[in-house]
C-alpha cells in the first residue's frame, strides 16, 4: 500500500490497512480476528437490515509532539457503547475487549496515523450490530463487533478553529423527549439526514435540533453537543434526549480547571442573543465555533426569522479550551486527568 497523503483530510473514509472483527453468538464471543478484508460476510435476515439494532462509537488516537500516540478517553466510549446496547437489548463487548480491539486496530495500521504536523488524527469507528437470522420486531442475539479506522482531518475540511454558521431544525426533529436521543444508535442519524441535506444545500455547517416536546429549548447539533460562553461561563443544555458527548464532558473539567463557571441546564432558543460564543463540540468536530445560527419556520423555504450573530473568529474562551484539550491530546500539555493511553509502536 502506498505511504498516504495526509494533507487536506477532511472527517471522511480514507483508505487503511485491517480491520478488528469479533461476534456474539449464544452468548459467547468469539477471540478478535485482525483482517485486511473490509468485506462483511451477513445474512440477509440479519436483524440490522431490517430493525436497525445497531450502535457505534467514535474516539480518535493522536501522535504526539513527543512521537507517542495517545488514545483519548475509550474506556468512556466502551461504557457508552454498553449503554447504547443495553437500550437495543442486545451483548455489548466488555470495556476491556472494545479497548484492546481499538488498540489493536491502532496498531495494525500505524502508517496511517496521521503524523503530528498535519494536525489530523487516527478516528476509531467500533460498530455493533445484530446479525442472527430473523423476521419478527426482536432484539438481536448475536451481534458483530467491527472496529474499523480512517486518518481524517477537520470535520468540514476546513481549518481549524475556522468559523462556520448552523441553521435552526424547526420542522425536522432529530430524537424524542421520551426516545433514544441518549444513545448513539444510527437509527438517530437516519431521521437527521434529510434535515442536514437540507441545510448542507443551503452552505450550513451545522443543523441545531431543539426538543421535540415544545420547540422552546436548544438539544444538540447533528454531529456534536451545544455550548455557549457567557462571561466566565460554560454553559450546555442539560436534556435526556442529547447524546452526552465525551467532549463536551472533558470541556466541562477543563473548563473549572481554567477558573470557568459550568452550567448544564434547559437553554431557551433566545437566550442565543445572550451569548459571547458559542460551538459546537464532540469528537469529530472537537471545536468548531459558530459565527451565525439563523432561525428558519422550515428548511426547505427561503424566509428567515431571525439571525443570531457572533464573531467571525473563535472567540476567546472557546479557543483556550480547544488549545487545552487538544494540547492534552497531542502531547503539548500535561495530562492532568490521566485521559490518554499511550499506544505502543507495534
Ligand atoms: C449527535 C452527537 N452529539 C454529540 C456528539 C459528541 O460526542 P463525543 O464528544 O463523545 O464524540 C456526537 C459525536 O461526536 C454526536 O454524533
């Protein structure tokens, strides 16, 4: 395989080496096969054709300024995946297994992690599906367990820290109050693609979902959380439908780290006009502050209701936290909270 070219990554599939691959059946997993074949052997009955029991996770692994890898926090991505099963009714892989699978997909395909110069990173995508033949509305049994990687750049392609503008999903709700929001499960990306082609064909970066119960509150954006800084606060919204992004939590503790107030509660859709800065955060994104967010009835029609503005540039605040976070993740700055695994050069 040629050496890659790392510069101009987007967040997008770029070719790599193996792939780590494990199933549950009856209730017994199989010992993790490394395979160069990115060709998934399925029953057509499988249940992930036809009910989506399906969930997956996202971390990143990032050379450092050091020449050492670091592996973000997947013990939290483990936990989250366990959860996103439990939901499904379906095994999860223990957290030891997921993170000795991720690390051996690290490892595997070390020439592909991207050097630390590009700025880019290794994504890890571990995916969990149903694959017992069946036809009723049931859980899976047995489930496949892929952890698959891709060198990506920034989310949009665009550099980093580099503002972006969200529009407001007013007709088009992402997941309900009492539904599967707090799981990462595709099935809650599947109801949020027709909404972000949408916005996407309209130059939007980003699509932001409110509550689906009264349309007052701010949820999350598509890809990532919400924040905002107000003064000297960190605030996000607190809701049981908005995936709790490992990001966002690590923003939260370095934020008090940085002298920062962190509240976690409802935000009211016009309390946008109140804000400093605001971002959208997660592990793909990791920071991409916002210039504009504009308030839309529908998507699909021209008219605008209201424009909130922000700086053009990243604002302060949201820049120390990124330079905090991402100096933890490359090697620059002290991993206080002990955060990274340090991945050995196979
Ligand atoms: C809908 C949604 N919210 C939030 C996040 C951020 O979560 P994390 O920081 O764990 O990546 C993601 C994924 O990155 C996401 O897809």
């Amino acid at each position: 395989m040629p050496i890659p070219d790392f510069s101009h990554r987007s967040f997008s599939y770029y070719p790599t080496k193996a792939i780590v691959v494990a199933k549950c059946i009856g209730g017994v997993w199989t010992e993790p096969e490394l395979t160069s074949d990115f060709e998934l052997s399925l029953h057509c009955f499988s249940g992930v054709f036809h009910y989506a029991p399906e969930c997956f996770e996202g971390a990143k692994a990032f050379m450092g300024v050091d020449g050492r890898v670091r592996f973000f926090r997947p013990e939290e991505n483990a936990r989250r995946m366990s959860r996103s099963a439990a939901y499904l009714d379906m095994p999860a892989p223990s957290e030891e297994l997921f993170v000795s699978m991720c690390i051996q997909c690290i490892q595997a395909n070390w020439e592909h992690i991207p050097p630390y110069e590009s700025g880019a990173s290794l994504y890890l995508r571990p995916v969990l599906f149903g694959n017992n033949p069946q036809l009723g509305i049931n859980s899976s049994k047995d489930v496949m367990f892929v952890v698959m990687c891709s060198g990506v750049g920034t989310y949009s392609g665009a550099e980093i820290l580099s503002t972006g503008t969200a529009v407001i999903s007013r007709n088009y709700d992402r997941a309900a109050t009492f539904g599967s929001g707090a799981y990462k499960i595709g099935a809650n990306y599947a109801q949020s693609l027709h909404a972000y082609n949408l916005a996407h064909g309209q130059g939007y970066r980003e699509l932001l979902f409110l509550d689906t119960a009264t349309h007052t509150h701010i949820e999350e954006f598509g890809s990532s959380n919400f924040f905002a800084i107000k003064g000297d606060t960190y605030i996000t919204p607190d809701s049981s439908s908005i995936l709790p992004s490992i990001t966002n939590a690590s923003l939260r503790t370095v934020a008090e780290s940085l002298g920062l107030k962190v509240e976690m509660r409802p935000i009211a859709v016009e309390e946008l006009a109140t804000f400093d800065e605001v971002g959208s955060c997660g592990t793909a994104v990791v920071i991409t502050p916002l210039s504009r967010i504009d308030d839309k009835p529908t998507l699909e029609g021209k008219e605008v209701s209201r424009s909130y503005h922000f700086s053009e540039k990243c604002g302060p605040v949201s820049h120390k936290l990124f330079d905090r976070i991402i100096g933890i993740q490359r090697g620059l700055e002290e991993d206080t909270w002990n955060w990274c695994h340090i991945i050995e050069k196979p």
